[in-house]
C-alpha cells in the first residue's frame, strides 16, 4: 500500500449544541475494498431524533432565523468554506473509504467543497431578504423568509458532496436543519458536521439551527414523517424516493429529490467508434458507475454494434481495478456487500433473458465488494429497465435514430442522456428530443456544460433540478406585507 488507511471517524449525531452517544445497531460498515469491520453501523435514539425535530420547530416558531442577519449568515458558511478546505484530504480519504471510490476521484470532489459553500453564499447575498415593492406613503414588501425546518437526507454515492451544498443553502435561507447521512457513507458527512457545529458553537448561535442524526430509514422515516418539517430535501433510489415523497405529501412539505435514471446513449451511424467506446467508459466507471447521471442503456446504429462491443470490451480490459486507496487505482470496490450483491443479482437477470457479459475479468485478491466491469449485450432494449447503478452497461442494436429514440425516451430515464455522432448539428437535433434534463453529445463528462446549463429532473428521475432556485432559492418562501390602498377597488 502507498496510501496510509485513515483512521475510523467516530459516529456522532450533534443535537441542541452537543454532541450525543449513539446506540450500536448490531450491523458492521465495513472497508469496501477488503470486507473487514471497520466500526458499527450506529443509531440516533427515537427519543433524540423528537428532541432534534422539537428544537428546529421552536427556532422556527420563535422567528429565531430573523436574530441572524443574513451578513452573519454568510460569514459563518465562509468560514466553514474556509476549514472545510484545510482538512479536505481528511474527508477525501473518508469518503474513498466509505464509497470504494478511487482516491484521485474523492480528492478532486471534495477540492470543490469550498467552493460550492462560497456559491451558495453569493447566491443567498445576491437573493437577499426583502424588496421594496410600494412607495414611501404606503410600504409594500416582498420578504423572503426561511421556509421552516428542513429535513436533509443524504445519499451514500456522493455523500459529503451532496450534503455540504444542501445543508449550506438552507442554512443562508435561515432555515433550521435536521441532516441524516447515509448509515452506509457517514464519516464525510461527519467531519463537515464537525467543522459547522464548532463554527457554530463559536458563534453562540442557536443549538437548534443545524443538528445531526445518525441512523438507518426508520430515522429517515421520523424526519419525513414529521407534520413539523416545512422542507424534504431526498438524493437517493427511485422506490425510497416515493417513500419519502409519500410521508412528505401528508402535510405538504416542499419536496427536492434527485433520484435514480437509467439513463440512455444513442450512437449514431456516423460515431467516431473509438472515442465513444472511450467515453461510455470513462461516464460509466467514474464513481465506480455509482453516480445517478452514468451512461446505463448504449442504443447503437445496427452498423457499429460489433465494432462497438469489441471497443468496449478493450476499455474495460484496460482498467486498472484496484484498492481505492490506490493513486494509480481507476476503479475501485462498491461501496458495500448488499449493493454489489443486488447488482449481482440484475446481471444475473439480464443472462437469464439471453444477455451475454463480456468484460473484465481482472479482479484484486481483496476479498472487497469489487465486480468485474463490463457490457451485457444480446437483450432487446425495452429488457433493459432497471439502472444498474454500478460500471456496468447494457448495449442494443437499433436499425436507425429513430428506433433509439424510442427506446430512449421509454420510461425508467430522465436525468441524463447521450448522443455520439460526427455530425454535430444532427446529433444536437437527436438530443433536442430526448426526454432528460440533461443531453451530452460527444461526451459523459460531470461538470455543468456551461453557465446557467444546471439540469433539471424529468420523469421518475426527480422533482427540481441542479438550477438556483433549487439552492438558497428552494429553502426560501415569499411573503408579501404592505399597507393597502385606500382607494376603492376590487
């Protein structure tokens, strides 16, 4: 090993100002490249999860968000920017941990961190709090006020990524926040909770403001099932989504959720073969195939379908699989026993119905969650339903465009989709009718395609999208008070 394995972060949830116990839940997290114990998986009591709800209801209820101006607002989340960026390697080395994400890939996410805290703030500044709508005589004003209490519940992917801009947004809205990381990814997310409860505490701010729980869905469940909480912010799968959007609906509660998509690549006749098969590979196995916006179902011109496969097959021989820790590892283990073991299962699926894998078959001697990389072909694509949420894809021959984008647009996708063609305008038209928040021609890259490109959700992919009024802006509701007029009208 070239890499020191870090040590274990110790479970805490942060509730009223101080840092509680947890209970142990009998269930190991484990290393994912080994399958060795590292800690327990622990739990907020019920009892602690009712106090933290109560105290974000009371700094609700009291107004308390209107005795922290907004400046101070940003000042806290910047200094948070600022720590967060000094102990980076920290929650880089975690999060490759806790995900089996390769470590250049963890350091690179969380050099972002910062950053991403620094732009909720100038979006909260440039939001502000109030506009003035009337006249000196008769004031009318358009207040945007804390929306109430907000329930974050993130995923175990991305996890410190995801969390950090949510939690950070809320925050600048003046909302008071109930976070629960994943019971699968926690050590991340608990360091930035570290970082922000220290800031905090030095502040005198509030305990109530910003509080964490730990646990597994039945504390998930008691922060969405709560009549108290205004706001349901969800990143996870499509069938606990609709859990959460249930639970959420019975009081109404404004809900984001980013959820699953297998999401579709149409290659068109005229695709330079090589660079696609580059590509899909590339899109495929970056966070292990972990990511929500990875290349899922290839739809190729029935011409390229052999060369293609054969492309692919190379791209993924070329892999260089090993611990995550690894600097020259490109891709690492699941991140645990019960997602490469379902995924196993869906492979199995897939074979059962005539697909044929081809792949890498050059697995590390580490006794970790790791599955050969590959392609499935041989299916006809309306099989191909279920993401498969790992570095795997599935491949189908079509007969033209037109057939792909049948298939593309068939229920299952809309976050991401993809075309690969030489013609650049024919390949923008083909993605102009695609159903998903976001189309990438000639690319499966993660960053924004341009300024102001942030997707949206379509279909079961989700509700809201990456766009500013889902950061500060989503957290916020507008409240107009004025003085009215004393002429008479309807």
């Amino acid at each position: 090993m070239t890499t020191t394995i870090p040590p274990v972060v110790e479970q805490r949830s942060y509730i009223e100002g101080s840092w509680v116990e947890l209970k142990d839940t009998g269930r190991p997290l484990c290393d994912p490249n080994t399958g060795e114990t590292r800690q327990q998986k622990l739990t907020t009591p019920a009892e602690d999860v009712e106090r933290a709800i109560a105290a974000a209801y009371a700094f609700d209820q009291h107004g308390i968000a209107d005795w922290i101006p907004l400046s101070e607002r940003a000042k806290l989340l910047e200094a948070v920017a600022d720590e967060i960026d000094r102990r980076q390697e920290e929650i880089a080395l975690q999060d490759s941990m806790n995900t089996g994400t390769p470590i250049m890939t963890a350091r690179m996410i969380a050099s972002s961190l910062g950053s991403r805290i620094r732009s909720a703030v100038s979006d909260a500044l440039a939001l502000g709090n109030t506009i003035e709508l009337g006249t000196p005589d008769r004031p009318v004003r358009l207040l945007r006020s804390p929306i109430g209490p907000a329930s974050i519940i993130g995923p175990w992917n991305a996890p410190t990524f995801t969390t950090v801009g949510k939690v950070a947004a809320a925050l600048l809205a003046g909302c008071p926040v109930l976070l629960k990381p994943s019971e699968n990814a926690p050590s991340g997310t608990q360091l930035f909770s570290e970082i922000l409860g220290e800031e905090i505490s030095r502040n005198d701010l509030p305990g109530g403001y910003f509080q964490l729980v730990h646990g597994p869905a039945s504390v998930g469940q008691l922060l969405t099932d709560d009549a108290r909480i205004a706001a349901l912010s969800f990143t996870g799968g499509v069938d606990s989504g609709r859990t959460v959007a249930m639970a959420g609906a019975a009081s109404l509660a404004v809900m984001q959720m980013e959820l699953g998509s297998n999401n579709p690549v149409i290659v068109r006749e005229d695709a330079d073969v090589a660079t696609t098969a580059a590509a899909i590979v590339q899109g495929v196995t970056r966070l292990n195939g972990q990511w929500c916006e990875a290349p899922g179902k290839v739809l190729v011109h029935e011409k390229l379908h052999d060369a293609l496969i054969d492309a692919l097959h190379v791209e993924f021989e070329a892999l260089q699989i090993g611990h995550a820790l690894e600097p020259q590892t490109e891709l690492g283990p699941l991140a645990f026993q019960r997602h490469r073991d379902s995924l196993l299962r869906e492979v199995a699926r897939l074979q059962s119905l005539g697909g044929s894998f081809l792949g890498s078959d050059e697995l590390p001697d580490l006794n970790g969650w790791f599955i050969s990389p590959g392609l499935i072909s041989g299916l006809a694509a309306h099989e191909a339903v279920n993401e498969l949420f790992g570095p795997l894809v599935t491949v189908h021959s079509c007969q033209d465009d037109r057939e792909s984008l049948m298939h593309a647009n068939a229920p299952g996708g809309g976050l991401d989709a993809f075309v690969f063609g030489t013609d650049i305008e024919a390949a923008v038209q083909l993605g102009q009718r695609m159903r998903a928040g976001e189309v990438r021609i000639n690319g499966t890259h993660m960053s924004d395609l341009a300024e102001g490109s942030q997707q949206s959700f379509w279909g079961t992919s989700g509700i809201g999208g990456h766009s500013p009024q889902y950061g500060v802006r989503f957290f916020l509701g507008d409240r107009v008070v004025g003085v009215d007029s004393s002429q008479f009208r309807l």
